[in-house]
C-alpha cells in the first residue's frame, strides 16, 4: 500500500543559484519544485528539507524500484537516478496482500 516515509540524500537537490539553501524551499516565488519518483510513479507527498536531503511518502508497489528526484526551477529540470536502490515487499496475512515496506 505504501506509505513509507523516505528520506533520499545526495547533493544539489536544490537550485545551484539559489541565494541560501532553504531560499527555493521557502519562497514560492522562486518557482522551485521538487519530485521524487518510486519505479517512475511519484511519491505520494514530496518535502525539500535543504539542499542535501529530500523526504516522500511511497507510492504502491511490490519490488526493487529505481528511486529517481527532479528539481525545476524556472522552467529548467534537473534530474538524479539511483537504480534498483528501494526494495519494496508485500506482506502477506491469510493469502492477502495488506501493504508495503521499504528502504535503501
């Protein structure tokens, strides 16, 4: 069913140019947007914490997925892919499939 909170880290999760690291977060007149993706599908909810760390609820699914984030600013998208890095696993009770579970 998903739903897991995710925590993704890596480097320039936010614009290059942005004055501070939280400027893009904060300020919706800068036109920043952030997405994550699960298997290509987006997560559920996606937050910009800083510059180096972005959380999302999960979408559904079963299986090793791609976790992928895109940043855009100004109409410009910049994008990172980490293959096959969420393992997501149904668990089963009495035949049926209640949810899901992950991370790295």
């Amino acid at each position: 069913k998903g739903g897991t909170l995710l925590t993704i880290t890596g480097q320039y999760l936010e614009p290059l140019f942005a004055d501070t690291e939280d400027q893009c977060a904060a300020d919706p007149s800068a036109q920043f947007a952030v997405r994550a993706l699960i298997g290509g599908v987006p997560c559920r909810e996606t937050r910009s914490v800083d510059a180096s760390t972005v959380v999302c609820v999960t979408p559904e699914g079963v299986g090793m997925a791609d976790v992928t984030v895109e940043s855009t600013v100004y109409g410009t998208t910049r994008s990172g892919m980490l293959a096959s890095s969420f393992q997501r696993f149904a668990v089963v009770y009495g035949g049926v499939s209640s949810g899901s579970t992950g991370g790295f």
